[in-house]
C-alpha cells in the first residue's frame, strides 16, 4: 500500500478527502465503539491521531483499538516525537515552515529518526503552515511561533511553493484546532494554484457548507477535528 499515492490518485481525479482528526487526550476510551461506528459509517477517508501534549502509551492504545475495527488509514499527525506509535500506518512528517521556530522546522524531526527506524510507518513529508485565526491557538502556544497574517495570501503562497520546491509532498494550511476562523477561501484558492502537490486545509471547519466551499476553491483533503468531537454525528444529515 501506498497511502501518499492514493491521494496524489484522488487528486488527480478530483474525487475530494475528508480526515476526522482524533486528539487522544480528549478521546474517553470507553465512547471509542461508538466512535468507530460513527467514523465507519462516515465519508470519512482517513483517520488522523494527534495533539498537542499526548503521550506515547495513550497514542499506542488508541492506535491499536482503532486498528482492529476502522478499515481507513490511520495516520500520524503528532505534536512531537513522543507521539509517534509503530500500529499506524503512516506519519505526516510535518516542518512547521510558517515558524522560526528550529525544535519545530528540523530538530524534532531529526529527534524522530532513531524512533521511526523501528516502525514501517509509510513517511510522508509534510509543509505545515499556520494561518491566523482570530485568537491564540494550541499549535501556536506550544510551537511558539507566530502565525501567518490572513490578509497576506501573497506570502501564504510563497511560503507554499517554498515549501513544496523544498520536496514536501504535501501542503498543509492550519487555522489550529477550534479555530475562531478557518483558513480564507481566497488563501485556499491561490495557494492550490500555486502548488502541484495535494493541498490539506484544517481547523475552525464546523459545517458541510464550509467544507464544500474549501474543496470548491481547491482543498484536496479537508481536516475535521471539533466538529465531530462536539458531535459525532456530524456527518449524518437527518
Ligand atoms: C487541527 O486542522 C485540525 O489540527 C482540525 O481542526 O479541530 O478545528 O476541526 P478542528
């Protein structure tokens, strides 16, 4: 399996993905069946796991209940190298380039390498960059690093294609989670003309709506984190 080609393959025939992120430390293992119900009968086509400050055991347990029951691809969206669990099947490895931040734009990831040896983890390179969003988030109080202005599409954009010139297989715009305000369409728009790898967009995302409109104006993979943990049955219309 290869996991990073099946989304360049769903790019490039424009059929759109949706990730439910699971933050551990806000998951009760015991709702986790009802959950997987809910993330199985979901159009959900990949389960991210991560946060800001969890630790390896809770990832582990997690990971694992997920694997015996959810079919989609369980990937890694970690904070830190801490959170890095052998049962899932692939890792974002994520450089925070909106940052100044060195711990976040090469020092965990150097820190990862010994940890990610033992594991089959498929590896795929990430650009991860934060976007303004109204007030202070979590990404932005433990990364220490400003966020990038909402009104300068312009730089947003150059900071992508950097990002992808530097070899980042995939692009990735961030509000934070629980976002005030999600990533600007108009960002949205000129950042996926701008670059040629997949383009992720997450955080502040709360309605079907506005998850049409990130795919309409270029999104190739939405994130969904609050919205499905205020209610997991966010994606069932009545
Ligand atoms: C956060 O982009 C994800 O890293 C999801 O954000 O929790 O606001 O959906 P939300």
């Amino acid at each position: 399996k290869n996991y990073y080609q099946e989304i360049v393959h769903a790019k490039s025939d424009n059929r759109k993905l949706i990730a439910i992120l699971l933050d551990p430390d806000k998951i009760v293992l015991n709702n986790l069946p009802t959950l997987i119900e809910k993330i199985q009968l979901s159009p959900a086509t990949h389960v991210f796991v991560g946060g800001s400050s969890v630790s390896n055991q809770i990832m582990d347990v997690l990971i694992q209940r997920l694997k015996e029951k959810v079919t989609l691809p369980i990937v890694l969206f970690p904070g830190n190298p801490s959170q890095i669990s052998e049962h899932a099947d692939a890792i974002l490895f994520l450089s925070l380039i909106s940052g100044r931040n060195s711990d976040y734009l090469i020092d965990h990831q150097v820190n990862a390498i010994p940890i990610l040896e033992k594991t089959d983890l498929e590896i795929i390179s990430t650009g991860y960059i934060l976007i303004e969003s109204g007030s202070e988030t979590a990404v932005e109080r433990v990364s220490k690093t400003k966020p990038l202005d909402r009104n300068n599409s312009d730089y947003v954009c150059q900071t992508a294609v950097a990002g992808a010139y530097l070899g980042n297989k995939l692009i990735y715009l961030e509000a934070g989670s629980g976002a005030k305000l999600a990533v600007p369409l108009e960002m949205i728009r000129k950042v996926a003309d701008a670059i040629s790898v997949p383009l992720l967009v997450g955080g502040g995302i709360r309605s079907h709506k506005e998850i049409k409109e990130a795919f309409d104006n270029g999104a190739d993979l939405v994130v969904i984190g609050t919205a499905f943990e205020n209610n997991p049955n966010f994606f069932h219309h009545d």
